[in-house]
C-alpha cells in the first residue's frame, strides 16, 4: 500500500492521470496536464530508481548543455499533484489493466528502447553491437553497465548517418583527457582509456546531402585533440546542390566539404563513407570485416560493386523502435505504439482511458525539446477525454497491495541519490559520478519508501 503520508493532493473528486516514463515526453505530458487549469493530479511511474530517461542516459556526456533541461523537469516535478514512483516498472511489477483500475487516464512515454536490425549475414557474430547499447554503457545505464566491448581492435565500422553515430563515434576518437572532466561512467573511461581504436569508419547508405548530422555536432570533428575526420565522396564527386539549400542537411554537406579538404595529421582517423549497402559481416567467431555494396552509374546503367572494410567492431544505428507491450495496441512497420493523435488504437478505433507520447508515438525523431508539442497534443486529447472516462474503482493508494512491488523512490528520495553523485564527482573534477548499480542508487537514496 502507498503510505498516506505520501498521498499528497491526490483527493476525491480530481482527475488522475498515470504517466509510464521518466523522460522528456513524460515531464512535459504532466507539464501540461498540470498547467491545463483542470482538477488533474499525476503520478509517474519510471522502472528505473532516476529520473530524466534519454537526457540521463541518452545525451553525450561531452554535451552537458543539454543536460540542463533536467532543471525544467524538476521544476515540473515542484508543482501541485505531481508525485513520482522510481523503480516501478509497469508490465513487470504493475501491469497496464491494475493501472486503469486506479487513474482516469493512462500515458505510456516509455520511448524507443529496441534497436533496429541490419538483418545481413554474421550480424550474431561478437563485436556487433547496437549502438544505443554502447550509449547506456558509457552513460551508466544499470541494464548495461557489464556490457564489454572489444576495445582492442584498431578498426572499428559505425552504420547510420544520424547523430547517435556521432555520439558514438566522437567518445571512441576522444582522448582520455578529453573525457576525464564530463559525467561519463567510471567504468567506460577506464575501458577507453585503454582502447586501440586507431581508426573510425561512419558509413551510409545515401549521399553526403542526404545525412541527418547536426552540423554544429559534426563540426566537433574538427576539434578533437588526437583524431581527424577524412571524408571520401566516393562518386559523389559532383556533389547535387540540397532541396533545402538552408536546413540542416545543407549546413551538414557544408562541413563535409570543408573536412575533405583538410590535411590529415594526426593519430586516430573519422573516416565518412557514403553510398554504401551492407551486406554481410564475416569473421571465424569474431568479426574480422564488414561487406557493402556500392553502386556506380555509367553509359546509362547502374554497376555494383562490392567493398570489405577490415574491422574488429561494428555498431548499427539504423533507427530504433517501441517494445511491443502486451494488451497494447502495435504499429510493426513504423515501430510504433498504434495511436490516433496520441490516443492508442488501430482502425479507426481507440482503446478508451490509454494514450501515448513520445518516441513510442511518433518514432525516434527530433530533438529533446520535439517531445513538448508531441505530449502536448496527446495531452489536449486526454483533457477532452476525462469528463466522459469512467471513474476508476480504486484509489492509487491500493495499486502495490497484490504486486511485489515493496519500495520504490519518490522525488526527494531522487534529490538524495543526485546530490551523492554530485558529491562523488566533485571530488574527480567531474560534474556528478554516475551511480550505476540499482542497489547503490537505493543505498543513496536512503533505502527508498516502503509501500
């Protein structure tokens, strides 16, 4: 049972809206509930005993601007009728259908944790990883933190165009030193530190124009102390002017230029490579090269050929998409929970009293600051929804009372688990060390509330 004492202004006769997720979308989904001026109380489930999802365990730790949102979703956490629950996870300890049974409303912002696959021969091989996986290690996800990666290899292929290639492609080139005074976790520092990745291949499937880079994220290339980046057009010598000659593709195409006239100098190498399909990777149980073909036009047709790339680590960041959640209804093609405007249902029907936010909504697309209007138009949908959703038997008060669920973490059980890190990384020169292990986040925590 909830203990009372934590019930806060959860009262008869107001609206109780459930949010499934600690991230972005979720923060912003109880934004605007709270601030849409109706009787709305919210709870907050997240698996996890921390908040922030993605901007925790997603965003570089070489980008801690874009850390600074978390002072927004505290501020959120601060108002009237918010109550957090971490170390809850719903499906597992607490199904959908007990949730129902206590809140008006149900938002599922639980994003797009599933990591495509390339599907080509010897994807099982070891040494391919997904890159999503390589992200939550070296920022201290609990899930992934005794992930190993086989750092010893020189060459390393990193698939996809987009900016979690990157992410993942700038942490291998950094130097040590480069990493040491971020919030990187201490277990993927010292495992770098160690690396002999010498050189970085960042291949595409589509033309230099065609990229989803960040050009401000690409221009980071440029400055890194040990590692240059090398761009090879390929055929795409004659470079096609971009469709939208001001957005981001553009400015992108810009940068590319200009790297693949720069001098090559120093020790370690980000090498981009485009126009390139994968084909297979091949190796006697580890992976020794990766195959792609690459298409040529001349005298009016097509030729392909086939390229090898000699490497011992291979990452995929293709895209990502929604884990299927039972009862719930499933977009496979686009990876998605199956909605209408937020509102979860397939065929023209909805399923009444459930809804959704975020990547699991929209797919794995836009910024941190793109969750806003996502939560904000499913949130409009839920408010014109409540005054016809039937009132639920039970109070939240009863919601752990036939689950295993005995502890979990409220917001300032959180606050205390933030300022040990905070305090732990003080004394390393970094802005917090990660707490990584479920148990220690507990122990911070000052062992949680007791339901």
């Amino acid at each position: 049972m909830i203990p009372r004492a934590c019930l806060g202004s959860h009262v008869v006769g107001r609206y109780r809206v459930a949010i499934v997720g600690g991230g972005p979308s979720g923060f912003y989904a109880a934004e605007a509930l709270l601030r849409s001026g109706q009787s709305v109380d919210v709870d907050m489930f997240e698996r996890l005993p921390v908040p922030y999802g993605l901007v925790r365990f997603g965003v570089a730790p070489d980008h801690p601007k874009l850390k600074q949102v978390t002072r927004v979703f505290d501020r959120i956490a601060g108002m009237r009728g918010f109550r957090f629950f971490g170390a809850v996870e719903i499906g597992e300890g607490v199904s959908v259908t007990a949730l129902r049974s206590c809140y008006h409303a149900v938002i599922l912002a639980t994003g797009a944790a599933v990591g495509r696959l390339m599907d080509v021969p010897g994807e099982t091989l070891p040494g391919n990883h997904q890159a999503g996986d390589f992200v939550a290690w070296y920022n201290g996800h609990p899930d992934f933190r005794h992930l190993r990666f086989d750092l010893n290899a020189e060459q390393a292929v990193i698939i996809g165009h987009g900016n979690v290639a990157l992410d993942v492609a700038r942490i291998l080139a950094k130097t040590p030193d480069e990493l040491r005074h971020t919030d990187i976790a201490a277990h993927a520092l010292e495992a770098l530190a160690a690396s002999r990745v010498r050189e970085i291949y960042l291949v595409g499937r589509r033309g230099p124009d065609q990229t989803r880079f960040a050009a401000k994220e690409l221009q980071e290339f440029a400055e890194l102390a040990d590692c240059d980046p090398v761009v090879e057009f390929g055929d795409c010598s004659e470079l096609p002017s971009s469709s939208d000659p001001d957005g981001e593709a553009a400015a992108a195409l810009a940068v590319l230029q200009e790297f693949s006239t720069r001098p090559v100098a120093k020790r370690r190498h980000c090498v981009f490579l485009f126009g390139l399909t994968p084909l297979g990777i091949e190796g006697d149980g580890r992976i020794r090269q990766m195959l792609f073909s690459q298409s040529h036009e001349g005298s009016g047709a097509v030729a392909r050929t086939q390229v090898a790339l000699d490497c011992g680590l291979v990452f995929s960041s293709i895209g990502r998409r929604a884990e299927p959640i039972c009862g719930i209804p499933y977009d496979r093609a686009r990876g998605v929970h199956a909605n209408i405007g937020g509102r979860l249902g397939a065929d023209g029907s909805v399923l009444s009293g459930l809804y959704v936010c975020g990547w699991g909504k929209r797919g794995p697309q836009g910024t941190i600051g793109t969750n806003r209007a996502c939560s904000v138009e499913t949130v409009a949908n839920v408010l014109a929804d409540l005054p016809q959703l039937d009132e639920p038997p039970r109070h939240p008060d009863r919601l752990f009372a036939a689950t295993p669920i005995r502890r979990y973490v409220d917001y300032p059980a959180w606050e205390r688990i933030d300022a040990e890190e905070v305090a732990r990384g003080g004394a390393n020169g970094k802005p917090r060390e990660k707490l990584v292990a479920v148990e220690e986040m507990f122990t911070a925590a000052g062992g949680g509330v007791a339901c």
